[in-house]
C-alpha cells in the first residue's frame, strides 16, 4: 500500500494536483483508512498507466475517461477468456474437440455439409 505523498515521489511525471483530480473523477479509487488514502499495488499500476496516456500519449483529461472504460472491458474480457480457457481444459477430450470444431468459423462443418 502507498499514500498519495510516496506515490507522487515515485512517478516523477505525476503532479499531485491531476491525481487529486483523478480520485474525484475516480478513474483511480484508493482506499481510506484513518483519514490516509492508501493505493493498492493495482492503482498504483492504474496510476502510472493513467500518467502514461495522459502525460506521453497526450490524451487530454476529458478522453480519459472513455479510454480507461475501454481498457477496463478489454482486462475484463481476458480474465473472462481465462477462465473459460480453464473451464474447457477440465472437460475431458471428446467435449473439448466438440468445442473446438464448434469455434471454427464454419461451426464444424464444412461447406459441402450444409443443407
């Protein structure tokens, strides 16, 4: 865990006046505990990907917002891809060739199958 002090000394590109800013508009959420706000290893890693679009890519302010819901939904969609990656690893072998050929893009079937 880092407070707002450590974690401006440790991205020197971050000015405390933007990250205050993105704690309102709670692109970042660190969390309170006596009176102190405390980052968690995944917001600091927020933080400095937020420094990096909005400091060296440009992207003003108001896009930030957007980007990092896109970002956000693509995390979400692996995590998802990762479990069921896993799920279909326990199937035994018969249900998973079933799944492949259903992936392909004909649906398993080929051409001179369909009616």
């Amino acid at each position: 865990m880092m407070r707002v002090d450590d974690l401006v000394a440790a991205i020197s590109a971050l000015q405390r006046s933007d990250l205050e800013a993105w704690i309102r508009e709670e692109l970042v959420v660190p969390r309170q505990e006596a009176g102190t706000l405390l980052f968690t290893d995944m917001e600091c890693a927020r933080v400095r990907l937020i420094c990096t679009l909005h400091y060296e890519l440009e992207i003003d302010a108001g896009t930030l917002p957007v980007v990092l819901s896109l970002v956000d939904q693509l995390y979400d969609t692996r995590q998802r891809l990762l479990s069921l990656t896993a799920a279909v690893a326990a199937q035994d072998k018969n249900v998973q060739a079933a799944i492949i050929a259903a992936m392909e893009p004909n649906g398993g079937t080929s051409g001179a199958d369909k009616s």
